[in-house]
C-alpha cells in the first residue's frame, strides 16, 4: 500500500476511440462523431471510476484520409465540453487551444465560461500549433520556434491576468442596497506584450476554484520552461520508463527554477490499452483495427526499426532465425527495442504491429490486469504521475476500464476511493492561485 497515487486522465480523439479503425467495432455507434448523447456516456462512466479529468487533444485541421478513417479532432472541444459540463458534476474538463493562432481575451473568455459553468472543472492544455495545415486555415504560416514560444508566454499571461480581473469578492449581489457588483474590483489589466495585447477586464466572475488550470504538452525545452513556469499537469509521450523518469526530472527541474514547488506538477504518461477477456482476444481485436490502416507501410516502418529490408509479402510470417540474428534495434527510436522483444516471441509480422509497437503511446493489449500491471510498474518507478489513456474504442473501453481496471488499481491501493474536492485543483492537488502565480518573477526566455 502507498499513500501517493495516481492521477487519471481519459483522452478523447474523434468520437470512436484512438485507433483509426475504431469507428468499425462491432457495437459501435457509427454517428458517435456528431452524437453529444454518446460523449455524456463516456464521461459519466469515467466519473463512476472516479477518473480526475478528461482531456482533448485539437490541432485545428482535418488531418484524415477519411476513405477509411474517421476524423482524429473532435467536430469542437469548448462545445463539447460545455455539454459535458452539464452533465457531469465531478470530473475534470480539459482541452488544447493554440497560443499560436488564438487570441488572448478570447482563450481568457471561453475558458473561464466553461470554468464556471462547470463549477471549477475546467483546464487549458495551452500549446504552440507546429501543424503548416492547421496554420493554413487561418491563412497564416508557422513562425519560427523560439518567436512561438514568445508569444505563447505573452499569451498565457495575459489570459491569466484577465481570468484575475474580477477579485474574488468584487460580485455583491445586494438586492437591497441595489448594488450587483463592486466595479473598484473589477479592472483592466492593460498588457501590451510583443506579439499580442489586452485591455480587459473579463465579464465573468471567479468560479470555485478561481481560475482554470493550466495544462501543457508541448516538448523540447521551450515547451519545458512553458510547463515548469504555468503548468499544474503535463502530457508526455515517453515509450520507456527510463525515458519517463528523465523526461519527468526535466520536469520538476523547470518547476524548481522558476520558483515552484515541483510536487505541483503532474506529469501524466499517454498509454495506450486494449482491454479484453484474454490476451489473444486482445490481440484479435488490434488485428481487426489494423483492418483499415496501410500495413504495407507499416511493415517497411517496422523493418527501418529493427534494421532489416521488410516487405508485405512477409506480413503473415514470423522473422527467420537469420532475420533475428542480423536484427538491431535503432538508437533513434524509443520503441524499436519493444517491437524486436516481440518479433522475437515468434509472432507473424502482422501480429508484431498488432501489438502496437508502432504506436505513438506504449500499448496494452490483455487482460485487465494486465494493463494495470503496466500502471502499477511504472507509477511505482517513478516514471509519471499518472496517466493519460487513449483507449483504442470508446463504446466499450470506457466502461471496461472504469469497471474492471479501476477497481484492481483501488485494491492496490494505487488510486483514489472517491473524489476527495469537487474542483479540477482538488483532484490535481494544485494550489489556489488567481490571476498570474507572483512565485514566478523570472523573465521568460525571449
């Protein structure tokens, strides 16, 4: 038994789950994409396991070939999770908006609106948008890193400035003095940054737990000094527990100069897990995802990964005993040493990438204990925080995890019982702040 445990965060992608093939499963509601009925079912099964938050990611682009697939971003994230908002009462809301291509007083707005629609449960995952499509759409192209950056420091300043513009006790409500609210409390905060400005003050009052907590998930040491001087939760994509460690260190590193208590700052590790009655049902099930993605390149990828020409005609055949002895796994990628363990288990070609060595998250595929035997491993090393899972299919992965998984992690003692607070800080363990945090007094890199 350990005292510290985890904090959990589900992903939504699209609306059938995180493989491309989701929208095919059998039992799937072929019109979750637009259906806001079947996202309050997944969010609600998430609160009954008592999941901190749910979490979007969104690059403003269509980024499919929907042929086959169905879109990777959801139809609006704000949107959505203002429904969510009304139909949960616990669970955190949390999602991306770019500080490359949004405006500050709109972010500070819609994010503090859906704070107090929800009660003090909303989140900004705040990021830097890479994409030259998604620039595309708002006619624009993407300027150089370190002036991304920039701005993104002006941008989440401001925004939290603006989200302080209202002190807490400037709404009155005094029928009989006739007064609503205190405008001596309610300012403009007139910032004029480099790249973007505003006078403010916000038409919203502070919610339960004041202001939105701030996310963040970009990468390298720009996105580092972003997360160490704003962030209360980070998402990270490391595919070892090595690297998680490291990446995790980094972290709290760039809380500690910017002059935080690292504690503050969960990193939250993606993981991918497909649940079933067995191994091998798993297994069949990512086989039958895989139905709809490009396995010929996939295997020409697998083959770079671990050192040897690959081609389809090899798909439902294991790797010779030659193959295996020439085989070496590349220096430059995190999961080439996954995907040779299993090549080496005797597995064909096409179960190898059924096991999901070339996905972007580590992959699960099992039982549920299983996959909470790969959260206990790397909680307990002090590899993350916690996680952010992207189940593979939503219709029936949210309620499998909540009902199956959560309970042995509850037995383990790894997770919470229940909610111990009502707001996203309460769930996160982050301290009370509102308006811009005075601890961080250092200047941002330029």
């Amino acid at each position: 038994m350990t005292s510290r445990q985890m904090v959990l965060g589900m992903q939504f992608s699209g609306g059938y789950g995180a493989e491309p093939g989701a929208w095919r499963l059998p039992g799937a509601n072929l019109n979750s994409y637009t259906d806001m009925d079947q996202f309050v079912r997944y969010a609600q099964a998430a609160e009954r396991g008592k999941v901190q938050l749910l979490f979007i990611a969104d690059t403003p682009v269509l980024d499919m070939d929907l042929d086959h697939q169905a879109p990777h971003h959801m139809i609006d994230p704000m949107l959505l999770l203002t429904v969510l908002a009304r139909e949960t009462e616990r669970i955190g809301l949390v999602t991306t908006a770019s500080t490359t291509f949004s405006e500050p007083y709109n972010l500070a707005r819609q994010f503090k609106a859906l704070d107090v629609i929800s009660h003090g449960r909303a989140g900004w995952n705040a990021v830097t948008t890479s994409d030259p499509a998604a620039a595309a759409n708002f006619g624009a192209t993407i300027p150089p890193r370190a002036e991304k950056y920039e701005r993104a420091h002006e941008v989440i300043q401001i925004v939290q400035a603006l989200w302080g513009s209202w002190e807490k006790d400037a709404l009155l409500l005094d029928v009989e003095n006739k007064r609503y609210a205190d405008m001596d409390k309610i300012q403009p905060v007139n910032l004029q940054g480099k790249h973007v400005a505003s006078r403010g003050p916000l038409p919203i009052p502070p919610s339960e737990q004041g202001q939105p907590v701030i996310f963040q998930a970009g990468g390298g040491s720009y996105g580092l000094e972003i997360a160490g001087r704003y962030a209360s939760g980070v998402y990270a994509n490391p595919y070892t527990v090595e690297d998680a460690r490291a990446q995790r260190e980094a972290l709290r590193d760039a809380a500690k100069r910017a002059g935080r208590d690292p504690d503050e700052v969960k990193m939250l590790a993606g993981f991918m897990p497909t649940i079933a009655a067995s191994r091998q049902a798993a297994l069949e099930r990512r086989r039958f995802l895989d139905e709809v993605v490009d396995l010929h390149q996939r295997v020409r990828y697998l083959g770079a990964m671990i050192g040897l020409p690959l081609g389809p005609d090899r798909l439902d055949e294991p790797l010779t005993a030659e193959q295996l002895a020439d085989a070496v796994p590349s220096p430059h990628d995190p999961r080439s040493a996954r995907a040779l363990e299993v090549a080496r288990q005797g597995w064909t070609l096409r179960d190898v990438i059924a096991h999901g060595v070339i996905d972007y998250h580590p992959v699960v595929a099992g039982t549920a204990a299983d996959v909470a035997d790969h959260m206990q491993e790397w909680f307990e090393a002090g590899a993350c925080d916690g996680f952010s899972i992207a189940l593979d299919g939503f219709h029936d992965g949210f309620d499998a995890f909540s009902d199956q998984v959560v309970p042995i992690l509850q037995e383990r003692g790894l997770f919470h019982e229940d909610y111990e607070g009502s707001t996203l800080r309460d769930h996160l363990g982050a301290p009370e702040q509102y308006g811009l945090d005075p601890r961080v007094t250092k200047p941002a890199r330029s």
